[in-house]
C-alpha cells in the first residue's frame, strides 16, 4: 500500500516538480527515486548502494517532516514510514539516529494501535493484507537493541530486550539477549536464554559453545540436542564436536587436542576451516607453537579470506621473529575488511615486537574498539602499557581478559608479569598457586608457579622441583627449559645447562634457547662454538638484542688479544715495514665498521 502510495507521489512530483516545495533541487534526484523505485519492482526501501540510500533518505524526510504532507498518510503508512527511515538511517551507519526513528516508529503503532480498536476495519481482505506487511514490532525492537549494541549501550539493549514477552522470542532475540547477560557478568540469566536458543534451534552451535562456555556440563548440552542428532542422517560427528569444545572449555587440552584430531578424520569434517582454527588455537594453549603455526596455516590455505584466529597466529609469528610474514599478513587482512579486529591485533604485535610500544598501544586500543571482546587486543594492550611502565593500567586489561578466557594461561602470566615488575611477589605467588591448583600440575602450571618461585631466594629448591616435574611431563617445553636454564646459570652449572639446552635444542631450533647456549659457551671460554649459537639465533630473530649484545662483547674481547698479536710480531721482524701496519689498521677498521654496524641494530 505504501509503495503504491510512494510511486503515485513520486510520478505526481515529477510531472510538476517546482510546484512540491522541497530544500533540496529535486526533480533530478525524484526521478532517479522513481527509476529505483520502478526498477527494484515496487520494493523502494531496499537500497542497494548509498545513492539509493541517500535518495531514499531525502524523500522521507520530504514526506514524514512536511506537515501538509505528512496528513495524507494514515497512522498505520506512517508506521511504515519511519521504519523504513530508520532501515535507511541504520544502513547509512547513523546508528543513533536510527534508534531515535525506530523509537518513533513504536510511538506511532501504539497511536495506530488505539485507532483501529477504537474503529475496527470492515475491510476484511484489504485490511488484513495490509496489516500482513507491516513490519513486525519485535523486529523493530530488535533493531532498536542492534543500534544500542553497536554504540556500546549494553544495559539499553538489555533493557529494550527484556520489555519483549518471552513466548514471543525469536531464536536471534535470545542469542543477543544471552551474548549482552554474559557480557554483563549474569550468568543464570544467559545459561536460560542459551538454553531457549537450543531449544528452539537444537543445531546453533554459537548457543552450544555459549553454554560450554558457562561451565555447563557437556553431557547436559548434550541431551538437549539427542533428538535432532537421532532423527537426522549424518550428525553422528555433533556428539564428538560437543565433547571436544567442553574439554576446551575445561581447561583439558590434551583431550581436547585428541578429540578434535578425531573428527579431524572423519570424510564429513576432514578439510573443515573452523575445526582446524579450533585445532590450532588450543595447540597454542598447550603451547605447542610450532603445531599451532602449522594448523593455523593449513587454514588460510583452504580459506584466504579467514579473519578468525589470525590474530593468535599473527602474535605467534611475531613471537617467533618473524616480522616480515606478520606485516605481510596484516596487509592482506586490512584489504579484506579493516572493520574487525584481528587485522588491527596482527599490526600492533608487528609494532610490539619491533619494540614501538606506544604505536602497539594505539593499534590495540583500536581493536578493542572495534570487539571489546577480542582477548588477543587486551592481552597486547597491556604488554604494551606493561612495557611502558603503567603497570596498574596493565594488570586492569590483563584481568578483563582473564575473565573473557579463564582457561588461556597466557593472561595469568601477563597479570603475574606485572605483579613481579610492581615487587608484588605475594600477589604473583597466590595467582600461580591458583592457578596450579585450578588447572591441575601440567607443564605449563608447574613452569608458572616456578617462575614466581626463583624471584624469592627462599624457594628456590622448589622452583627446581617443579622445573624437573615440568620437564619430566614435556622435555621440548621452551618455557621450562628456559627458566631451568637460568636457574643453573644462577648456580654456575655451566655444563649442565649446556647438556639441557643442547638436549632442547635437538628437536627444535628457537632463538631464545640458541642464545642462552651461547651464553653458557661464553662462561666455558667456548668462543667460537659461542659466536656459532649466536649467529643461528640472529638468523631466526635478525631483531634480538641480547644475541647482538653478545657478539659485540665477543668481538671487544677478541679485539685487544689480536693487536697484541700483532704488535709482537711487528718487534720479531723489526720496524720499517709500512706496508703491514697499514694493513692491520685498515683491519682494525673494518671490524670498527662491524661494531657500529651491529650498534645500530
């Protein structure tokens, strides 16, 4: 009815369009309104570009504002009216202003609404047809909680939600009133709407992951799906799937790993790109990097267009030195869409680990802007903030992501980090023993609490302990060898962490474990096997400072012994032979050149 209505004014205005008084030059753009309208088969208010849009935008404003206009239309074509405003105006990204019309437009159905009790239609057909295509109030609602949403007022949108009678729910109603219960803290609250989706939708896996994620027992989700998976074909892999996430969600990598790994096999879900991002984010939670690496790639070949997970595989190549692929990847991901957050993450741990920390500061703030929800853009914003020396403002954002992800050790490390650099150390050791405690003794937990344990001079006997626990359970965990390393070079047992580091390093090559053997080498007088370690470690960080640092100390040692060399030769043969000394300054110098070279690295 509308729409007739719509054509009928827009042909009447271009007959005559000096007659219609508009604030804008309009017959161009009626015409071009018209054409649209005519073209898109009598559906005007489904604009296709931003012309459209904008054209569609002016002619309401024309007839809903001008009010000799706006009295030719009944309440119910006003009702209409400003919802299709405010879909233009939302489309437009004017998210504000839309809710403003949406709000309007509810005001209008309640004016519409009392009309037609008051006088009850007798048109039969016509009246009902009509009433079929008015747009639904809950869908306005909807939208109205959409637009409070995207401006970050979660209480609104609850509020706006909430107001709508529960039988009268869509599945997505209850899916954005669960998302905004849990964003809020209320639990119960979106434990119920999560459970509503399922079970009205037995197969919104987004409601089954909610749920794990609340520390629902899998079997009980489970049960809420038995009938669908029973009555149809080819969902066998549905029972499994539930079973690997609630292990993530539990903390139990390894039976999570295993369980995918599973499905993995099966010809339905062999190749799928959300198994193998899953796959591959709980190996970096078991700290396999290197598994991690290799799945999260497999993905992007399968999908060059994936977005999800490639912040975490972003932050794993830049922790692995490899700064080029990482700026690489972020620019291709900003070609794909500069509106999500990964791309954003991805460029920020290119700058943190380039050591730009105010720069990754920024580019983290913008990620968590654009998902408040992104663990990975928390997590850098507070190393960076960390690094900077804010260490209060640090441990705000490492324990917002804590709370996002409870199973994700490296935001009790980042917190733990930040209470040792404060002197913190009792703070830091009850969060390691929670965690311990929590989580169960794995290599991880074991690696943590020792870690917390070398700072007191005390417990140190202890952190070994638990260092040889850790090592004993995953003798290639970088992390344990690491700290076991360093606890030996406290102790002088320089050929002992040599034989651990050389262990380490025969299944693996890191650059952290590479330096630290140089070190040790250093301390045995062992030069040039050091200044080999020193250059493998360079070559898989061109950036690591500590490696540079050591070559140049080698280099400053060597120096002196080399010219006293060559002085005594110079007495043994006798003076007057230019030639030589010119030769041994020029040689003098270039290693001079070496030196400021490696500086300004």
């Amino acid at each position: 009815m509308v729409e007739e209505l719509t054509l009928n004014y827009l042909e009447t205005a271009l007959v005559d369009s000096p007659t219609v008084s508009m604030p804008y030059p309009c017959s161009l753009n009626l015409r071009h309104l018209w054409y649209c309208c005519v073209t898109k088969q009598h559906r005007p208010f489904v604009p296709s570009t931003r012309c459209t849009c904008v054209m569609i935008m002016l002619f309401f404003r024309f007839f809903l504002y001008t009010t000799p206009v706006r009295e030719l239309f009944s309440p119910s074509q006003k009702y209409q009216l400003l919802v299709y405003h405010a879909d233009a105006i939302f489309h437009d990204k004017e998210y504000r202003n839309a809710a403003c019309k949406y709000n309007m437009a509810l005001q209008q159905k309640k004016v519409f609404s009392k009309t037609s009790k008051v006088r009850p239609s007798t048109g039969g057909t016509a009246s009902s047809l009509q009433s079929q295509s008015f747009p639904s109030e809950i869908e306005v609602k909807y939208k109205i909680a959409e637009c409070y949403t995207i401006l970050k007022l979660d209480k609104d949108a609850i509020a706006v939600l909430d107001g709508i009678p529960s039988r009268q729910r869509t599945p997505k109603i209850n899916m954005m009133l669960a998302n905004l219960y849990r964003k809020a803290g209320h639990e119960r609250s979106a434990v119920t709407s999560y459970k509503e989706v399922l079970r009205q939708c037995p197969l919104a896996l987004d409601a089954i992951i909610g749920l794990l994620s609340l520390s629902v027992k899998g079997a009980e989700v489970a049960s809420m799906t038995m009938d669908v998976i029973q009555s149809l074909p080819n969902l066998e892999w549905l029972s499994v799937w539930i079973k690997s996430y609630a292990f993530i969600h539990a903390g139990d990598n390894h039976r999570a790993i295993n369980s995918i790994r599973s499905l993995e096999k099966k010809s339905l879900m062999r190749d799928n790109v959300d198994l193998l991002v899953s796959l591959a984010d709980v190996y970096f939670r078991a700290g396999d990097t290197k598994n991690s690496i290799l799945k999260f790639e497999q993905a992007q070949m399968l999908d060059p267009y994936l977005i999800k997970g490639m912040d975490v595989y972003g932050y794993l190549m830049a922790r692995e030195g490899h700064l080029e692929d990482v700026e690489v990847l972020g620019g291709r991901l900003f070609n794909i869409s500069d509106q999500h957050a990964e791309p954003w993450v991805i460029s920020g741990c290119h700058s943190f680990y380039s050591k730009r920390y105010s720069r990754a500061l920024y580019l983290g703030a913008k990620a968590i802007q654009l998902n408040s929800n992104s663990v990975q853009a928390l997590l850098l914003k507070g190393a960076a903030l960390r690094n900077m020396g804010r260490v209060q403002e640090a441990i705000i954002h490492f324990r917002e992501a804590m709370r996002l992800a409870p199973c994700r050790l490296d935001c009790y490390e980042g917190l733990i980090d930040c209470y040792l650099a404060s002197n913190g150390i009792r703070e830091a050791m009850g969060m390691a023993n929670n965690i311990y405690k929590t989580l169960g003794a794995n290599a991880q937990t074991l690696t943590i609490l020792a870690t917390v344990c070398l700072e007191d001079p005390v417990t140190q006997e202890k952190a070994k302990t638990l260092l040889d626990k850790a090592l004993a359970q995953r003798p290639d965990y970088t992390k344990a060898v690491v700290k076991k390393a360093e606890l030996l070079s406290r102790e002088q047992k320089y050929e002992e962490g040599i034989a651990l580091l050389r262990n380490a390093l025969a299944n693996q090559s890191d650059c952290v474990l590479h330096r630290m053997l140089g070190d040790f080498l250093v301390a045995v007088n062992d030069y040039q096997e050091a200044m080999d370690q020193y250059s493998i470690a360079l070559s898989l960080d061109p950036n690591d400072q500590k490696s540079l640092e050591g070559m140049q100390k080698m280099e400053k040692e060597e120096s002196p012994a080399d010219a006293t060399v060559e002085l005594d030769g110079d007495d043994m043969e006798g003076s007057g032979e230019d030639g030589e000394l010119e030769g041994s300054d020029s040689e003098a110098a270039q290693w001079a050149d070496q030196e400021q070279w490696f500086g300004m690295q």
